[in-house]
C-alpha cells in the first residue's frame, strides 16, 4: 500500500499551477495524533511493503510534525518520503542541517518540486542546495518538473539544468486544468494534444488530504465528490478503502480508465462540455470528475452497468 498523506495546505509558495490552491493563507492542517492513528490503520490493513509519502502545502514548514510522522512511519516499517519546494536550503550545510534529523528519523525519499511557477518564491539555486544536501545525507532524490508549452519551446533554464545533475531522478509532467483559479495558467499554455487518451488509472495509491477527507486520487484538486471515499475524522481507513474496491465509478477507471465513460457523456448531450485534447488520462479523469454535469453522468453510467454495487452517495 502506498499512502499519500497531505499534512497541510499551508504552503510559503502560491505557484499559480497549484490546482490545490496551497499558499500562506490557507489553514488546513492535520493534527500529529489523528495522522499516526491513520498510518497504524494502514500498518493492520497492509499486507505488502507499506509507503507513506508525506507532501502538503509545504511539510517542512512544520520540522517538528514532519520528523515525527516520519519516525512514526518508520517504526511501522514503511518507507517514508515526502516532498518539499526546497525553500529551506539557503546553503548546502543549512539543508544538511534539515535533513540530517528527517533522515535519522527514517527518511529515505525527498521529492524537490520546481518548474517556472516555484521559481517565481524558491531560487534554483537553493533547489540545488537541498538536492546536494539530500545526497550528503543519503537519501534518493526526485526533481519533480511541472512543464507548460513554453518549456517545450524554449532553451532549458540553465540553473535549473544545473540543479538537476544532483538528482537521483527527474521527473517530468505536463501542468493539468488552470492551476489555482480560473484563468491563473491559460489553455494555450498547457500542453494539450488532440484526442482522447485511452489509458486506464496509472495509480493504485490513495491519499488523505489536508481537510481530512480520504481520496482516490494523489491529487487534492479540484475532484469533487467523484473522487471522495470517506473522511479520516468520520471513518475508519478500512471503510474508505472498502468503497473504493466496491465503487464502480473507482472499478472501472482502474480496470479500463476514464475514456470509458465517453459513450453515455454522448448519449446524455454533453459532448460540447469535452475539451479537443488532454495531458493524459489524470487531464481527463479530472475534467470528468470536477465538471458537476460530466460527474453526475459518470456516476449514473457506471451504476447502470453494475447496479448490484453501492449505492449513489454511500
């Protein structure tokens, strides 16, 4: 099982792809205890090797938190990583100062998200900072790169480029919908090509985001209740991880993906409300999930094949 746990939506940054909409002002945050309550339900229900992957917001705004839920992970033998913006690498010691505690803890994996939306708060210089400091400490790195058309027809950002020789990994993606408010990143700007991705869920993860609901998502975007299986403060995990192996919304983009539910969006006349072109199957399941019209459809469709299945709204 891998879980992701949103530990807060407060973030320094308020990149305007965002589609959580994290930033200085916001407030939700989950409590130390009621997070280690739910990573011991994960430990009874798993029967694999167990990951938690802590991110937010920004986690590192909380060390003391964040070492804790760390050492709580470890102590249940999973493998702990987490992602941060790297606003704390001022100079390589400092972030060796910050990660020697996390990785003593039991810290293996350190996420560092940049793109030209991160950069606009946290210098790349100190993406580099926190890359190199992570290497000195042990731990494996991703640089995590969210991309818009202009990155594809410009010359690489050069500090950025020289930021991630320090990765273990560089992960690349295409920024999905308008970011943090309507109109924040503008369709033209997003990498959008013709047609319909075909591909089921790439993720089996489930995540809890910051205001305590349990998703079926690793995103906290906007996915409306489609995507919502239960809240962390009224259930159990168990109960949660219970719909979305009963779910047949859940059932069946896991099995043959979001495209399936095209034919009843036609049948229903709401095909205009579909976009020419998406990122991948993540673009379109969102869209399907976040446009109350195309979700109420979605929902209809999958209990007309599997009515037996839960109910609408349980």
């Amino acid at each position: 099982m891998r879980l992701g746990i949103e530990i807060t939506s407060r973030c320094n940054a308020r990149c305007a792809h965002c589609s959580a909409a994290c930033g200085p002002q916001r407030t939700a945050t989950l409590g130390t205890d009621e997070l280690c309550a739910v990573m011991d339900q994960a430990a009874a229900l798993n029967t694999g090797q167990l990951e938690f992957a802590l991110t937010g917001g920004e986690p590192f705004l909380d060390l003391a938190q964040l070492r804790a839920l760390i050492a709580h992970g470890q102590a249940l033998g999973a493998i702990v990583g987490c992602v941060s913006n790297g606003f704390w690498a001022t100079s390589v010691s400092r972030g060796v100062e910050v990660l020697a505690p996390l990785a003593e803890a039991g810290l293996r994996l350190l996420g560092i998200s940049s793109s030209r939306f991160h950069r606009a708060f946290v210098p790349a210089e100190r993406v580099a900072h926190a890359l190199q400091a992570a290497r000195q400490c042990g731990l494996r790195t991703v640089l995590k790169q969210a991309v818009i058309e202009a990155d594809l027809s410009s010359a690489p950002d050069a500090d950025l480029s020289a930021a991630a020789v320090w990765a273990d990994e560089v992960e690349s993606f295409a920024v999905i919908g308008p970011g943090r408010s309507q109109g924040a990143v503008a369709d033209h700007e997003l990498i959008r090509p013709r047609g319909i991705p075909l591909g089921r869920c790439p993720s089996e993860d489930t995540m809890i985001a910051a205001d305590g609901r349990v998703l079926a998502c690793c995103s906290s975007g906007p996915v409306s209740e489609l995507h919502t299986l239960g809240d962390i403060h009224t259930a159990t995990l168990a109960r949660a991880l219970d719909r979305l192996r009963r779910d047949p919304v859940h059932q069946r983009l896991r099995a043959v993906g979001p495209a399936s539910f095209l034919p009843a969006v036609v049948r229903a006349g709401h095909q205009d409300r579909l976009r020419e072109g998406y990122v991948d199957t993540c673009d379109l399941c969102t869209h399907l999930a976040s446009d109350p019209q195309l979700a109420s459809v979605v929902r209809d469709s999958a209990h007309e094949t599997h009515p037996e299945r839960s109910p609408r709204g349980a």
